[in-house]
C-alpha cells in the first residue's frame, strides 16, 4: 500500500462506522495560549473535552499535522539519529464524544490492524493503565490477542496528557514487535527498542487536570486514539525506517540530486541507530553521518514548511525562535553534506508534490514558503560563514602566539 492509500484507508474505516471525516487544524493553534504547536490530533477538540464547546457530530477521524519540538512532548535530539522519531508527523485518529468507548475503541483497532490491514496477530502487543482492570478485560474479550501480550504500566507509559494541564486519562497503547523471529520478549514493551513499535494509543479521556495537578472527572467520557502515520507507513510497506517509505523517499531523492550525496537505506543494518556505534554495522562512519544529515534535513524541511503555511514565521520569540532553531539546525546538517549555499528551500516543490493534494495549503503558499525559508537559510550561513571566520582567526593568532612562547618562528 502506498502511503497515500493508507491514509485513506484509515478514514474510510472509521467513515463506515459513522465517523464524519473532519480537516486538520492548523499545526499553529493561535487560540490555544498553552501550546506552542499543535502537538496531537485532540488539540482542537479540548473545548469539547471540556464541555464548554460543541460539534454537529459525536464521532469523528481526521488525519492531525503535529509538531513536537518543545515542552513535555519532544523528540528533537533523536530525530535524525534514530529512524522512526519527527519533528513533524501526522496523527491518525478516530473519536467518541460521549459516544462509544472502551469497548468500540479496542475492537475497531483489533479489526483494522488484523483483518483489513491483516497484520500478524502473534506479533501484536497491548498495554494498559496499572488500575484500568475493564481496558485489560476487553482486550482478552472483544479480541482474540494473546492474553499474555496484554501487559499493564503506571502513570509515564499509560496515562495520556497533552500537556501539564488539560484534559487527559488513562491510555491503551497497541505495539507492534519488529524483531526478526517476531518472539520478542515482554521485557522488550515499553522499553525503547526500534523493534518494538508503538503504533497506535487510545487514549480514553475522563479527567481534567488543573495547575495544581488534581484530576476533576469531565462531564462525559470520550474516546482519543492516534497512530503515527509514518510509522504504520513503514510496518505495512514493510520498511525498517520510516525514512525509507514513500512518506521520505521522494525527499530524500531530491537532497541527493542536490548534494550530489547517496542516502544508504536502513535495511542493510535491520533499522539500528547507525550513528551511536552499534557493532557489527557494515556502513561507515562517514555515511552514517551523511545519512543522519539527509534525515534531519528532510524531516525538517516538512515541519518548516507546514508551519509556514499555517502563518508561522522564524523569528527570535516563542514558536517562531522554535522554527528559527529547526531551521539552522538542519542548515548545520547541510554542511556535512558538502552544502554552504541554501539549498533546503529547494525541497519544498517535492514536499507540495508529494503532499500537496492532502494539505492544499501548502500547494497554495509554496512560494510564500520557499522564499521565507532562502532568506531564513541566507540569513543563517551568513552569520555561519562568519562566524567561522573569526573561530579561524582566534585559532591562527592563539597557534602563532604559542609557536613563539616555545621558541619556534612561525609564518602565516
């Protein structure tokens, strides 16, 4: 299946089981003070979480842009290095507003994962919140998963919040194990390991948690799943890294034209972190850093480039210091790609082709976004450039000064 497919199996589903398909919010959430980016799919639903606001439907999927650089959900310093984590990425996710709950939310995802998108069952893992005995039940009722691959954890792995106040509750997340054999141990769930993916969590709100951290049941009880597009991508194409679907390739395609560099897939290695050194990796250093450069520019480029369009501008305040940093980080990046020139704004009419018909938006701001980006890049390898300079400069004089402390002449 092709990524766009996909995405559109997803909505399809859950279309048929009375869910109206609703757009993304913006990835800037201009009426939220409390978030920087949109960083989940329930972002703009809270009002009705809340009860202060109201929808004309109670069930609804959509396909979420989020961006999570900041705060307590943030990833930035593995993306890049490893394969499976983004700064930008898309949130499947399908929703009970005092509708259905428990029960229709883990039978639907055990109908979607194991009959229509027909993944191994044996491979499949649960787990739930330490005191949510009715999650672990319907799980062993209303699916036939392996009893012993329903495993319960507290508060930091199944207990879902958007962020330090808002509403929240406990959570069922679904993993999927990646290792060769497909006989991982349950010590692996929960634990890190690139082989054992988390794929999906479905999040049962109930509570609101204010500034002083106590809880305060909601008015009604809600259904919040999401599952990482990116990462689904890459278990049904059947990919060790996400990077290597068609989501990144298109990108990654075009940094390769550009720099003149070659990206090494991941399946050579089984989709281990290449760059931390593991043994027994047969890529060198040297392409192992070329190949961690290609990931932190493509995966940054989409996160600038959505921003943007939803009115985001790099700046030295708030979400647009935010984007500022993505961008010089991914302009650092380049450099170990040979690239001291901009080069990354050149990406963005990939990222519109490949992404274009799902998001429009960015279709009709591409060159709003291509020039912000140049002058943003221009900017930056400027100030690098010199910067850099006086770095050699100190350097020269700090070497010529301790030649003739020792006593040698030295000439520049």
């Amino acid at each position: 299946m092709t990524s766009s497919e996909i995405r559109n199996s997803f909505l399809k589903f859950f279309e048929e089981r009375g869910h109206s398909i609703v757009p993304s919010s913006p990835v800037v959430p201009y009426d939220d003070p409390t978030l920087l980016f949109t960083n989940a799919g329930m972002n703009q639903f809270k009002d009705v979480f809340l009860g202060t606001g109201r929808r004309p439907y109670k069930r609804a999927v959509d396909t979420q842009k989020c961006i999570r650089v900041s705060g307590k959900h943030n990833d930035l310093e593995e993306v890049g290095r490893d394969t499976y984590h983004h700064t930008f990425f898309e949130m499947l996710g399908n929703w009970s507003f005092g509708d259905y709950y428990k029960k229709e939310a883990i039978e639907w995802a055990w109908e979607l994962l194991t009959k229509v998108w027909e993944l191994p069952k044996n491979r499949l893992w649960a787990t739930v919140y330490k005191d949510d005995e009715e999650a672990e039940q319907l799980w062993k009722k209303v699916t036939d998963i392996d009893p012993t691959h329903v495993l319960r954890f507290g508060e930091k792995d199944n207990f879902w919040e958007m962020g330090e106040t808002g509403p929240c509750g406990p959570c069922s997340e679904i993993h999927m194990d990646r290792t060769p054999g497909g006989n991982a141990p349950a010590s692996m769930v929960n634990a890190g390991h690139p082989e054992m993916m988390e794929i999906w969590n479905l999040v049962f709100i109930q509570y609101d948690r204010d500034a002083s951290g106590k809880l305060t049941p909601l008015p009604a009880k809600h259904v919040d799943t999401g599952m990482g597009f990116e990462r689904m991508c890459a278990v049904l194409q059947n990919k060790e890294s996400n990077y290597d679907t068609d989501v990144f390739s298109p990108l990654l395609s075009r940094i390769s034209e550009i720099t003149g560099k070659t990206y090494q897939a991941s399946l050579e290695d089984g989709g281990v972190d290449r760059s931390r050194g593991q043994t027994g990796s047969s890529v060198s250093i040297q392409q192992s850093e070329i190949d961690v450069a290609m990931r932190v520019v493509a995966d940054h480029l989409r996160a600038l480039t959505f921003a943007i369009a939803d009115s985001a501008i790099p700046s030295n305040e708030g979400r647009g210091y935010v984007l500022r940093r993505l961008l010089r980080r991914a302009a650092r990046f380049g450099r170990n790609l040979g690239m001291d020139k901009p080069f990354i704004y050149k990406l963005v009419p990939t990222l519109v082709e490949a992404m274009g018909s799902s998001f429009p938006e960015i279709s009709q701001k591409r060159e709003h976004i291509e020039k912000v980006i140049k002058g943003e890049e221009e900017g930056f390898n400027n100030t690098l450039d010199r910067g850099l300079n006086v770095f050699n400069d100190i350097a020269l004089e700090t070497l010529h000064s301790q030649f003739q402390k020792e006593g040698y002449y030295y000439r520049s």
